[in-house]
C-alpha cells in the first residue's frame, strides 16, 4: 500500500488503526509512505518467536507511519508496539547534553570552566577538562566501558555509582590533550549526570523530567537509575543462542547519561518535534543542539550536542545511534526535508542503522532521484572508446557497461560515489552542469570521462 496522505498506522496485536492527525497539514508530495515496502524491511523480525524492532517515521516531529515487528517479551509473547519502552543505549546522550545547555542557559554553569570547580574529586591533569569538551567528546578521558573490561569487570557483576567514580579518579593520564582531537568516549557523559546533581540537587532523571519530558509530554520517558524500577510495557532484550534466544539485558549499573533513557516511539516522536515547534525552556533548540563542536584550533568536528551530523545521498543528517546490551537504535534526522525515522530493536545482532536507510530510501526515493538526476546521462573515454551511460532507476544512479550486469553507484560525499572499489567523481562545469566524472580504481588514477549527452530521465 501506498500512502501520501497525512495518516498515522499502527499495526499491534494483529489489528490496526488508520489515524488521520489534524494537528499539522498534509506532509508534501516528495514523501511515500509505501507501507508493504517499509514493512518487507524489517520482515526477518516480523515473527511471533522472535525479538525485533519498532519503527516510526515523522514529518515534523508528528507520526505519520508506525509499526512494530516481533516480540517485546517472549516468556509471555508480548509484542512490540508504538508504545513498547525500550533502553535505546547511546542515543540517550542527546538528552544528557541538552541538560548541560540548558544549566549554562540558568547560569549554573560556565561549559569552559574547569570541571573541577563543579566535580572536585576529578583528577587534577596537566591541562583542564571542560564540561563543553565532554559533549562534544574532546576531553580525552578513557572511556568507562572499555577501563571496565580491561579490569575484568565488563558489564556483567553489580557495581554502584562510587565503583564507577572511583575508576574515574584513578584516571592520572587523558588519551590526548584536551580540546586537540575528538575520541567517542561514554566516561564524559557518565560524569553529566554527577555534573547535573552536584549543580541542582537533582538527579539527572529528575532534572529531564522537569525541563524536557514533562514540556514535551514525554509522559513514558525517563532516565533508568533505579534498577529495581518496574516499567510498564518495557521491552527485554535477547541475544542468539543455540536453542533460540537468550535474555541479555541486565540493569547493573544505574549511574545514566551515557545510556540508560527509556522511551516509546511516539514519545521520541514528541521530542524530534521540539525541532520544529519547540516546547523545553532550552531557547534556539534545533541551534543548540546541532552547534558541532570545536577543537582548540577551531577545526569543527561531526559531533554536536549529543548528536552526529552527516550525510546521506547528499541530504544533510542529524542523529544517533546506540548499542548496549541487546538493545540496538538508529535515529536520523533529514532537516532539510523535515522527515525523522527512528528504530529501536531488542536483538543483539540486528544493525538498525541500515535499516532506517534503508527506510530514508523508500520515504525519500523522489527526493533521492531527483538529487541523482544531475548526474544521469552518457559518458565517454576519448583515449579507449569506452561509452557508460548512467541512469537513475528505484532511486539509484546505476551504470550501463556493455554484457556487464548494471551496477548500482553509491553515493559516499558530494560528488563522490564508488562501485566496488571503483571511485567516481564527478565534476561540474561554469553553469554547474556535470560535464565529466574521473574514474579511479586500484591500477588507474584518475580516467577521464566526458558527458556526451543529458538523459531525459
């Protein structure tokens, strides 16, 4: 089926609901919401003996597709639905970092001040660490999860805050100086929620809650530090075993900020909105949050607050994804187009990021062609004869060469795309028309190929 209409569908518990929204206008043409394509993607989950994957799409922070594909629970053969509460792992970093933009904004914290001054049993290192270097992940602090595995620990006893705390003060050298190279490091955000106690007396669970969940009405959100905590309609997470599957979550480390954000689909679906029509007392949302970080040099780097910005097929992203004990989650957010898809699966093997592009290319595929077009058309090589001629089909750019099955040209930055291990880059002329493409391989350097005619399609 497709749909472009403003429509909400959720399929749970073997009925569905055609929910047609009036709170915003009908999302534009450029948007297909084919839901048997859509579905087929996630269709080696969609079983009633499998763990698997909720879904949602949005059009400026509203819901206009949903499903869910295998189980929450599978002792009692729970599905997953739209409103299922998974732990979506790192993506929850983006609400930890919000918080700290948001206590400079009350004036409780200066985020280039030493971190010191607000954690004062941190090692004191030769350079000092600020707290706007742990969003942005340059502080150079090793990171917890990996010290915890080196020490034999892993993930697996029970251990409390002060364990934790105490690893970090044992820290007595960084990975590098502060502010001079960007290194992912979860220690960073393990330290905002102490950050965010030791300036409020709240903890960081209580502090979201107040400024971001409450405003938004994230009413099925939280910060899990209490691991004792029951959550309605939460979700397990699994691994591969050899008889099926075995449970793999297991919540022994209540300190959050890192990971530890419980949430539903149509929650998140609040907060994506916050994007367009903002409702936290963060002013300049979407600025704030997607401002990429800085090094000392005043280099920028692909991290904001909390979240990745890219590209996809040549279309601005923002997002996140996260791994964590069985639970696996993608977000990616196309700004340009307003259009945000989000996954968050309970299986320890699944890649959702794949996944939500490979949804991006059903929802975007108008968006897709009509960027590849530009470089559709035939292409020649003076020096040995050769004619390719290059087409756009189901929202690819694909390649004609002679007997030759036609390949598919991914796009990896600006005019770059590669087939295999073939790079293409295309160059365009004084009007900005693709007149040529540089071909380069393992034993070639740069073969040239001249535009010899513009295809219609």
């Amino acid at each position: 089926m497709q749909v472009r209409l403003l429509s909400l569908i959720v399929f749970c518990v073997g009925w569905a609901v055609l929910n047609v929204s009036e709170s915003m206008g009908v999302p534009p043409s450029y948007i297909t919401i084919d839901s048997t394509e859509i579905d087929n993607v996630f269709k080696d989950y969609d079983k009633e003996n499998s763990p698997g994957c909720a879904l949602g799409i949005m059009y400026e922070g509203e819901l206009i597709y949903t499903n869910g594909y295998g189980m929450a629970n599978l002792d009692y053969g729970i599905p997953i639905c739209s409103d299922t509460r998974f732990m979506i792992a790192s993506i929850s970093k983006q609400f930890a970092a919000a918080a700290l933009v948001l206590l400079e904004e009350q004036e409780k914290l200066d985020l280039d001040e030493d971190l010191r001054a607000y954690i004062p049993e941190l090692p004191e290192f030769e350079k000092p660490i600020t707290a706007r270097q742990l969003i942005h992940h340059t502080s150079g602090l090793r990171d917890l999860f990996n010290l915890l595995s080196i020490d034999g620990r892993g993930l697996n006893p029970r251990f409390d805050d002060q364990d934790v705390m105490e690893m970090v003060r044992n820290q007595r050298d960084l990975n590098f100086e502060p502010g001079t190279r960007h290194i992912y490091n979860n220690t960073g955000y393990f330290l905002m929620s102490v950050l965010v106690n030791n300036l409020t007396d709240m903890t960081l669970r209580e502090y979201t809650d107040k400024y971001f969940f409450q405003p938004s009405g994230m009413k099925h959100t939280h910060f899990h530090d209490d691991a004792g905590m029951v959550v309605p309609n939460r979700s397990m997470s699994y691994r591969p075993a050899s008889d099926g599957f075995s449970e793999f979550y297991r919540g022994n480390l209540e300190r959050v900020g890192a990971r530890g954000l419980f949430t539903t689909i149509e929650d998140f679906a609040r907060w994506d909105r916050n994007f367009y029509e903002n409702k936290t007392p963060l002013s300049d949302f979407e600025k704030r949050m997607t401002e990429p970080g800085k090094l000392n040099n005043n280099d920028s780097t692909d991290y904001a607050t909390g979240l990745r910005l890219g590209d996809y097929k040549a279309l601005k992203t923002v997002g996140h994804g996260g791994n964590y004990m069985g639970f696996r989650s993608n977000y990616i957010r196309f700004p340009e187009e307003r259009v945000s898809i989000v996954a968050f699966c309970n299986l320890s093997n699944i890649s959702p990021a794949p996944l939500t592009r490979q949804v991006a290319d059903i929802v975007l595929e108008e968006v897709f062609r009509d960027n590849l077009v530009p470089y559709a058309g035939t292409y020649k090589n003076e020096t040995y004869g050769t004619t390719w001629r290059l087409e756009v089909k189901d929202g690819d750019l694909r390649i004609d060469r002679r007997d030759e099955p036609k390949g598919r040209l991914v796009w990896r930055d600006e005019d770059e795309f590669s087939l295999n291990s073939w790079t293409f880059t295309f160059e365009a002329d004084n009007d900005g028309k693709y007149d040529r493409f540089y071909l380069e391989t393992d034993g070639i350097k740069k073969l040239t190929f001249k535009r010899i005619n513009q295809d219609d399609d």
